[in-house]
C-alpha cells in the first residue's frame, strides 16, 4: 500500500470521540492521593519551570571555563528583536576597544536598526511589485504581506547594511523608546507598507509606466523614512566621537559611519571568509543551503549556510575560542534554561515526573514538529574541556542586560548544544578540510518559507 493509499484508508476510518471512548480516557486518570496533592499543587502554583526545577542537578554545574575570549560588558536590546544585531556587534566590540585603547564600547544599534528596516522596507516593496502578477493568496505573496518587516533578522543583514551604510559608536545615535520597545512603530509601519504594497500591485496590474510605479514606491519610502527619523532620530551622515583611553588621555575622531566601520572591521569579514555552519539534522550534512530572498537590502547577499553535524561543529568552535576569537550563535534559548542560575541543560525541568508523561524527541523530530527551532541569537565565548579534551560546557554572552542569567552570561551543556544549538558564524579557517570543500559547493536553494526561517 502507498503512503498515499495509507492516509486515505486511515481517513476513510477515522472516528468522532464516542461517549465509550471519552469515559475510557478519564478512567485513566486515577485520584488517588499522590495524584489529588499533585493536583492541589498544581491548580494553585502557575510557574511550572520552579516545579519541575531538577533538584538533583542543583550545583552540579559551575561557572568556570578552560577557555574564554577575552570579552566585557554586557548590551541589552530590551524589548526589541534585534538580538543578531547585537550579537554581530558584540563578536566585533572586543578587537574594537583594543583598538581604541579603552575599556568599554558599545556601536548603536538605533542607527544600524534605522537602516535595516527601511531595506527591509524596500525589500518588501519590490517584492509586491515583482509578485504582482500572481494571486493575493499565492503562498509566496501572503508570505511577504504576512509580515512586510521585523526585527528579526540573522548575521547576513548587519552584514549587508553595515557595507552599505557602516557603524556609528552609540553615543553619536543613542537608543530611543522606539528602539528599545519596537512593536508601536513597526505596527504603523507596517500599515503603511501593506497599503503600500496593495497601491503598488494595482499599478502594475493596470499596466502603469516604470516610472509611475517607482515614483509611487518612493512616495511610500519618503513616508517609512519619516516615521523612522521621527522615532529613531535621524542618522548622521557624518560625526564626531569623542573618547578617552584607558590612560586617561581624551582624543576626538572625525568620520563617516562606512569609514568607522571599514576601519573597524576584521580585514576579511565577508561571506567567503566568515561562514554560517549550521546543525540541521532534517537535511543532508556537508551541503550548503540559501534561503531565498532572507536578506535587508535588495542588492544584498541572502541566508546561507553549510550543514554540519555537531561533532564537526563543536571542533571548530572550539579552535576559535582557543584563538581568542568569538562567534555569532543563535540557539532555542527558553528550552530547558534555568534564567535564574544561567544554566541550560536538557535535564534542568523535569516536566515527565511532574506529569507522569513522555516527552521523548530527538532533535530532527522537534524541527519538524515546529517543537523547536533557533529563536535567540548570543556571541559563544567560552568552552570548558575534561581531562581529555573533550567539551562538557559552553558560555553565551547574551543582550539582556546584567540582570539576566550569571550576570549576563549563560553557560549551557554539551548535550544542550547538541539539542538546542542551530547555527554559528564561524571563520572559515578554523574548519576542517572536508568542510571547507563542501562550503565552496553551489547553494541548494530553498523557499522563502523554509523552516529554518
């Protein structure tokens, strides 16, 4: 019997719940007296992760690393889904304040948000005037005007906004409550872009002339900058940034956000030297993926990525911390994390005692189901090794603030990183020859729509 065949017999066979059936599942469960206190515990205490809390595992985990970049301060991007942001700027702040001479440093996120999202804004414009033609209920056009932008994002939009419009320290464009809190203003923005949008498809669809389209878009890009300049501020064309080193000596610096930037960033900080390894044990390892249209800018590089399995992952991030170098990681952050001592662990909540049921999946399983998938990205700093060299615990430098966590940081386990880690930005030379041979192969290409999104 095909799958085909299968589904449809199993459909042709499918039931309504009878009385029979919904008596013979509340017979199951028994009010007996551990059940009934289970029961009273549970109807009067919401917090299920403090009553799942792993006893056994309390204080068995430290905080202490064999190897850690050399890494201070800690950002926080409050209410705002702008982590990929921070910690693109954050892999970068260290060989920063070396450079300066100082102790502490932070880019403005405000700024390199502002750019962002009038690309994406852009971005979404040409793709209502490119899909025109197709129906609204088309996958690929509810897919755009289901979320025209956002604050999400991965390492391959701070790379293509800082190319094309460059950094700025965070004194020079302060964060706003716009930045900070950023759903009030990406809500009118939105209004206005999905109008937009509509405007711009009609105009196609009645055969208007290039140019009319493009003066339409502008109108509407003129409209998504006023509101940006209006709640962000309007980014400087060029600016003054006064410092004082750690010797106490105060120097004044002169420039442009793109020559702040090109004096500050790595010398080979491009897709070809620093790469998206990834752990996507759905699709086939040692191939290298882009998901189309996952960009900011119209002219810019999309999300690629080569899939790895762990063991190779782990090896490679491993030589870069030792190197004192770190990296870009994104991970699903609230799974079994205990925000309370920073420590994650795939043991931490032990929810299947609580319930007396089975939660058993394995990672493929999970990306799915939609069980689990990376939602937070953090800068991976530190790894601890045993006797043997193998890795037992890894550190996340996380955007939370100092509050959050082990003073900012989050330490989780091997097996975690096995679980819950996706992806890393990694520079190629740390990894090993099979990988770096697989990554120069032609990209698979995958929807706009993909899972991995």
């Amino acid at each position: 019997m095909t799958a085909a065949a299968a589904v449809l017999a199993l459909g042709m066979s499918a039931q309504e719940l009878s009385k029979e059936d919904v008596r013979e599942i509340q017979a199951s469960f028994v009010k007996d007296a551990p059940t009934t206190a289970l029961q009273n515990v549970l109807t009067n205490h919401a917090n299920l992760r403090e009553l799942a809390l792993n006893h056994d595992l309390q204080g068995k985990i430290d905080h202490y690393f064999k190897y850690r970049v050399d890494v201070k301060g800690i950002t926080d991007q409050h209410n705002s889904g702008r982590c990929w942001m921070f910690t693109s700027m954050n892999v970068l702040r260290p060989s920063v304040m070396k450079q300066f001479g100082i102790n502490e440093f932070d880019f403005s996120h405000c700024y390199s948000y502002f750019w962002d999202i009038f690309e994406k804004s852009n971005l979404f414009l040409e793709n209502a005037i490119r899909t025109a033609g197709k129906d609204m209920l088309d996958r690929e056009v509810s897919f755009y005007f289901k979320s025209p932008i956002s604050d999400g994002g991965v390492w391959n939009l701070f790379y293509n906004v800082a190319e094309k419009y460059g950094v700025v320290p965070q004194s020079v464009m302060p964060e706003t409550a716009h930045s900070n809190s950023t759903a009030a203003m990406s809500s009118i923005l939105e209004e206005r872009l999905r109008a937009g949008g509509m405007q711009l498809r009609d105009l196609v669809n009645g055969k208007a002339k290039a140019k009319e389209v493009k003066a339409a878009k502008m109108s509407i890009m003129k409209d998504v900058y006023r509101v940006l300049a209006l709640c962000l501020g309007n980014p400087p064309a060029e600016f003054t940034w006064r410092y004082k080193t750690d010797e106490g000596e105060i120097k004044e610096l002169n420039t442009t956000p793109l020559d702040f930037y090109h004096s500050i960033r790595p010398e080979q900080y491009d897709p070809e030297t620093y790469i998206m390894i990834m752990n996507d044990p759905v699709r086939e390892y040692y191939k290298v993926y882009e998901i189309q249209n996952y960009r900011n800018t119209q002219e810019g590089v999309n999300w690629v990525y080569l899939n790895l399995p762990n063991d190779v992952i782990k090896a490679a991030a491993l030589e870069s911390i030792k190197a004192n170098v770190p990296m870009y990681a994104s991970c699903d952050v609230r799974k079994y994390n205990d925000m309370k001592s920073g420590i994650s662990d795939p043991s931490m909540f032990d929810y299947e005692s609580l319930f007396g049921i089975s939660l058993d999946m394995d990672k493929k399983t999970r990306v799915l189901t939609r069980q689990s998938g990376s939602s937070h990205a953090m800068t991976l700093i530190g790894v601890d090794t045993d006797e043997n060299g193998k890795t037992v615990k890894w550190e996340f430098e996380n955007s939370w603030g100092p509050q959050a966590g082990h003073n900012g940081y989050l330490t989780f386990t091997d097996q975690w990183f096995d679980d819950y880690m996706f992806r890393i930005v990694i520079e190629t030379r740390f990894l090993d020859e099979q990988s770096i041979k697989a990554a120069k192969s032609k990209p698979v290409q995958l929807p706009a729509w993909d899972y991995m999104y």
